[in-house]
C-alpha cells in the first residue's frame, strides 16, 4: 500500500487496474451525489449513451466528423513535413518559425475572410481546421529538429554524405517515427476543434451539428452521453495510432 503513494515507485498491472476501478467508483458516487435537476444523474446519462452507440444516426455523423478529422490531419502534416524539413534551409526557416507564432491566432476572427476565401461549407471547415492544427504540427516537429544531437550530423558529414543527404538520413529516415507520434499527440487538438468548425456549417451532419442540437434545447443527458462518445473515439484513435507507430517502426519498443 505505501508503494501507492510514494513518487517514482513502480506497481502492477492488478494494482493499477484495481486503483483504477476504485477511483472511478468515487468519480460516479460523486457524480451522483452531486447531481440536481440540472445535472443529470450517472443512470440516465449511460442509457442515453447506450442509445446513441446503437443507433445507425449517431455511426454516420461519428464517421462524417472523422473522415473530415483525418483529411485535415493529412493535409496538415504534409504541410507540416514541408516546412519543417525545408527549415534547415535559412531563406524558408523563419517561415517555419512564423507558422509556430500562428497557434495565438484565434479563429473567432478569422472566419468570415476564410468563408470569403471558399467556395461552400465544406471547404471552410477543412480549411478552418488545417489552420487551426498546422502550427502545432510544426511546433511539434521544429522541436524534434532543434533537439537532434549534433553526432548525428557530424556521423553523416565523416561518411561523406553531402547536406542534401544528411538531411535525408537525420531528419526525414531517422525521425520518420516520430512523426506517428505528433500526430498522435496533435490529434487530441484537431478533434477537439471538430465541434467548433462543424457548428459553422451544418448540413452535412457531424458530432459538432449534434451536440449543438442537444445543447440548443438543453438536453443535458444526450450532451453528456455525446461527450463520453467522443472522448471514447478520440481514446481509440490515440490507441491506434500508438500501435501503428510501433507497427512501421517496431525498433522504438526496443528499450535503451
């Protein structure tokens, strides 16, 4: 028991999952307990939750919101992957530089030039959610970048590789599998966003138009069953994405 509460001990897989089970007990019998008119109860929010996964409204707009999610996410790191690797150039890497300071641009008032910018809903919300996770992304990978260990460039310069091919060896092979890992660190911020851009046009459905719609009239047990559908997808998406990691690149399981 004084392993639990002790700093950088290390405890089992039954110990974790009973300490897990113990603190979600609490978080219900709290939730419970605080519960008012307005707050509905932990019962009634997981039939409303059991309701939505079994129905066919609630799978279409889940993968209408992803599709978007992921197209977002492609462009983006494409983007993302241009600038960061052309950043050890100096004439393109204080654009790099500039794109990071972008993540304190605010979209509230940006909106109205991207919808003068596109040509239909659709496009405005991809684009809304490009700009909104592309400084990130580049933030992310800059960091990688400014943080590799100078023996590697100096290992590729002995071999006699020239500057264009150390650049492929030390940042685009050698930190490939990293770039798994911005995405799945990142993804957190492009679903997050999906709600936002998807509230901007609602005609093509999504999880955003949804819980707009619960939130418009004050149905609190479909909002808060809504959210625990998108915090389970978004848990899932950040699972797969750590296996696929290990998957392309199994030698980052190998311990150092």
């Amino acid at each position: 028991m004084k392993k639990i509460f002790q700093p950088f001990q290390t405890i089992n897989r039954k110990t974790m999952g009973i300490l897990l089970l113990i603190q979600l007990i609490i978080a219900v019998t709290a939730w419970h307990t605080l519960s008012t008119g307005l707050i509905p109860q932990p019962l009634k929010v997981a039939q409303a939750f059991f309701n939505q996964v079994t129905s066919t409204l609630l799978l279409d707009n889940i993968l209408i919101s992803l599709l978007l999610t992921l197209k977002a996410m492609f462009i983006a790191i494409i983007i993302t992957l241009v600038f960061c690797y052309l950043s050890v150039i100096p004439f393109f890497k204080y654009l790099a530089e500039l794109l990071v300071k972008c993540r304190y641009l605010t979209l509230t008032g940006l909106i109205f030039i991207f919808t003068l910018l596109t040509q239909n809903g659709s496009q405005l919300k991809l684009s809304l959610l490009i700009f909104g996770i592309v400084p990130f992304f580049v933030t992310s990978f800059l960091s990688v970048i400014v943080h590799i260990n100078r023996q590697e460039y100096d290992l590729c310069m002995t071999l006699g590789y020239s500057r264009w091919h150390t650049l492929y060896e030390v940042i685009i092979v050698g930190k490939a599998h990293l770039v798994f890992e911005i995405m799945r660190q990142n993804f957190a911020i492009a679903w997050l966003m999906i709600t936002l851009v998807e509230g901007l046009s609602m005609s093509e459905g999504g999880v955003g138009t949804l819980l707009i719609k619960y939130n418009k009239y004050n149905d609190m047990t479909n909002v808060l069953a809504l959210q625990g559908v998108i915090f389970l997808v978004g848990v899932g998406f950040d699972y797969l994405l750590g296996a696929l990691k290990k998957w392309f690149f199994p030698y980052t399981k190998l311990a150092v």
